[in-house]
C-alpha cells in the first residue's frame, strides 16, 4: 500500500508562524513586566549584593539561561560559579544559591537546593513558574516567572509555536539581563566596566 504524499509547503505562509511567536513572546513579557512581584526582585538583588559567592544552578536549557546569567554577574565583578562545574567550589553559609526550574520540580535542581539548605543553611532563591512547586517551597526568595498562558485557547496556540518551557526560558532569560541592568545602575557601572572582564580567550 503506497503512502499518500503531500507537500508540507503546500498553503503555507513563509515567516507567518515566526512573526506570531515574536508577537506572542512581546505580549508575554509585557504581562510579566506588568505582573512580576517588585518587593520579591529587590529582595533578590539584595541578597546578590549582600552574599560572598553566588552560585547558579540550572537543568537542559534552563542551565543555559542560568550560564548566560552567571556570566554577566561575573562582569559584574561577582564571585559567580556553576554549580556542577569543575571549578565550583564548596557553598558556604553566607553565600547565595540561585535555582531555576520552570515546573519546580526537576529533580536535581531540588535535590541541590534542598541539600544547600539542610547541609549548608546558605539562602537559596527559586525562579520558577509554578508558586506551589517543591522548589518554591524550600526557597527564601520566590521569582514567579509565568510560562505558558492558563487559558485553553491561549494554551493549544502556545504549544503550536512555543512547546514545552519555551516561554518560561526565555522570560527567565529577559528578566535576568533586567536584574543585571538594576545592578549595573546600583554599582555605578557601565558597558566599559564590563567589557575590561569580559574574556579574550575566545
């Protein structure tokens, strides 16, 4: 029995779906920026401020927004290390782990954050999707990153063209720089400062 071939450009508009993923992600982080818990983020900046290393935990491609950020706090001038790198030194009381996870439960993002709790006793802060999550749970400081909308038809659009974490990834990622931007305003810091510890082993 032959198969039916069809031709999976046949009616299709090319860049359609890309221009309505961007439209879909502006109006997402236009919520997120109307939505996010200011009291929370500045509690979130202080504890950068305040703690002697940061250390920044992530799983798949949440670990690659937590690298992106750790980078620019490392530009920053902070002492910033990835948890589960060769390099990583031991957590201490006064340092500060930072944990993202959009469902708040992958499980090794929880084991760590858990462990630096109980072991450790440092502050550990959740950036997550999900309020009710095991991750929010153990956390001292609680950043609610919305991922997908909860609404039925808003949800099947989501999964069309932004599946799985998608949304709560790249909002992470966009709040983040924001936090670098407060922080390079509250050190007094500009591109140049930033640029003098950026590598030039690349």
């Amino acid at each position: 029995m032959n198969s039916i071939e069809t031709n999976p450009l046949e009616g299709y508009t090319p860049g359609e779906i890309m221009i309505k993923f961007i439209k879909t992600l502006s109006l997402h982080l236009i919520h997120l920026a109307e939505k996010i818990n200011l009291d929370e983020v500045m509690s979130f900046i202080k504890a950068i401020l305040e703690s002697e290393n940061i250390f920044i935990l992530g799983a798949g491609r949440s670990g690659f927004v937590a690298r992106a950020f750790a980078m620019r706090l490392m530009h920053l001038g902070f002492n910033v290390y990835v948890v589960g790198e060769t390099v990583t030194p031991r957590i201490r009381e006064n340092d500060l782990l930072i944990a993202i996870s959009g469902s708040g439960e992958t499980t090794s993002v929880v084991d760590l954050g858990r462990k630096a709790k109980k072991k450790v006793n440092c502050k550990v802060a959740a950036i997550t999707a999900r309020k009710g999550s095991k991750l929010a749970k153990l956390a001292d400081i609680k950043l609610i990153i919305k991922g997908k909308d909860k609404s039925s038809a808003s949800r099947g659009e989501d999964k069309r063209i932004a599946p799985l974490g998608t949304l709560f990834e790249i909002s992470s990622l966009v709040f983040l720089d924001g936090v670098v931007a407060e922080l390079m305003k509250l050190k007094n810091l500009n591109e140049d400062d930033l640029r003098m510890r950026h590598s030039v082993l690349e």
